[in-house]
C-alpha cells in the first residue's frame, strides 16, 4: 500500500489551460520590425493572449499606445485577483508579495518549478513596478513599439495566471478555511470530510464523485484544501478485481482516507 497521487479536480475540461507560448516571445518581437504590415493581424490573433486581443487591440488600433500599455497590466492584475478570488485594495507589487509570499494566505504557485518560486514573483514585481507605475503616472514615453512590446509582455503573464496552481498550505487551519470564505462554516468542512472518506475508485476511476461533489455544490477549491491542508489522503493498491471464478484482473484500487488530523475534526 502506498499513498500516491491526489486526484485531479474534473469538471469536463473546465480547468485545462492553454499551453505556455514563452518560446514564441523572441520571435514575436523580431516580427515587429522585420515583418510587412499584412501579417499583422493574423500574428497577433496568434500570439497575444485572448484578453489582451479583446481589451487592449482596439486601443492600439486607434493610437492611444500609452493607454493600451497602462490597460494590458491593469488586466494582468485583474486576471490574478481573479485567480485567487479576492477582492481587496491591494495592486501592484504588494498585490504579487502576498499572493507570492509566505504568509497564511491563498498562494499562487508557478507551474514549471518549485525551484522557481521566487523568480517567478520577481518577474511579476519587475514587470508592474516598471510598466504599470510608468504608464499610470508617466507615459509619455510610450509609443507604438512599446506599447506592442508591453502587449506581449502582458501575454506572458497571464499565460503564467492561467497555468499557476493554488495552494492553501499557509491557511490557518479551520479558522482560516472560514476566515477566507472557502466554507461557509465548520459543518460545511465536516459534510465534505465525511463524503470524501467514504469514497473508493475501482481501476482509479473517479469522475463519478467529482460529479456528486458538484451535485452537493462543493468546489475545486474547498476539495483542494482540504488536501493541502492534510486532512485527506489518497492511497491505492494493486488487486484482483476479478470475482471468484472469473479471470484475474489485476489493477490499481484506490480510495481517500481521513488523516489523524481529519479524523479529529470528525
């Protein structure tokens, strides 16, 4: 027996995200100023992130370069507000220290390295202290290559927003659970405790309970946190299925379990 792998959150697709275009940037940018102007509508539907193209284009199109920039961060902010679901008066770098941080709240986590963390909310930092400040306090400088290079700049991070994980480790427990209005209150975490404890996945099948959990109106976020904060576990094994009699059928036999720690909220 062996605790493994936690299993992924599934709702017909709604979580996949599009993959990482960063390998495109270089090329993007010699377009720029290397490519004819017929091309241009074609490489920007494929390159610049969806909500760039629908809130920032049509200002670009019509001039206002110093807006359109100012506008591509301010969307890059947003997306990440909206990622962590809050709705607070920070922005800005303050903004990406505490989603970034290490303080008990709700953290972003980057998608290609744990090892990466830092550079990661550096490159955020970076991008807001000297595009955004810029273009909201001084934009006299921008013209139209800046404002297309902030463009696929604000790409990238959304792409980045899209991708990133969150992780409830640093929340304080039941309290925090609550305090963050992830549950509603105590009963709420013990009626999904309870669920989740009596779930088993023959041949590590487990789309019928993500379908019940969204049938109970539980969330991605309130099954994730509760493995984050160790209060579940997966584990699996190899077993025949087969019924006596019948051909073996040897396969992995999974099921959630309440850790010490659940079971004592239980």
């Amino acid at each position: 027996m062996e605790t493994t792998h936690l299993p992924k959150w599934s709702n017909s697709g709604t979580f996949r995200v599009e993959p990482f275009r960063m390998e495109k940037t270089g090329l993007f940018l010699r377009w720029l100023t290397e490519s004819s102007s017929s091309t241009h509508n074609d490489l920007m539907d494929r390159y610049l992130h969806n909500t760039i193209k629908e809130t920032c284009l049509p200002l670009f199109n019509n001039g206002h370069f110093p807006q359109c920039a100012l506008e591509a961060m301010k969307q890059v902010e947003l997306a990440l507000k909206a990622k962590a679901q809050i709705n607070s008066n920070l922005f800005g770098a303050r903004l990406i220290k505490v989603l970034w941080g290490d303080g008990p709240n709700i953290l972003l986590r980057a998608p290609f390295s744990d090892k990466m963390h830092e550079e990661t909310k550096d490159l955020f930092i970076g991008a807001f202290t000297y595009y955004r400040n810029y273009a909201a306090h001084n934009s006299t400088g921008i013209n139209e290559t800046i404002s297309m290079r902030v463009l696929v700049l604000a790409s990238e991070l959304l792409d980045l927003v899209d991708a990133s994980e969150i992780h409830f480790q640093n929340i304080k427990g039941v309290e925090g659970l609550i305090a963050h209005k992830i549950f509603r209150d105590r009963t709420e975490i013990l009626d999904l405790l309870r669920f989740l404890s009596d779930q088993i996945f023959p041949h590590e099948t487990y789309d019928g309970m993500f379908e019940e959990l969204a049938r109970r109106g539980f969330t991605e976020w309130q099954y994730q946190s509760l493995f984050d904060l160790g209060f579940v576990e997966y584990k699996s094994k190899h077993v025949n299925h087969a019924f006596p009699g019948q051909a073996e059928d040897w396969d992995e036999f999974g099921w959630l379990e309440l850790t010490d720690k659940g079971k004592g909220l239980v």
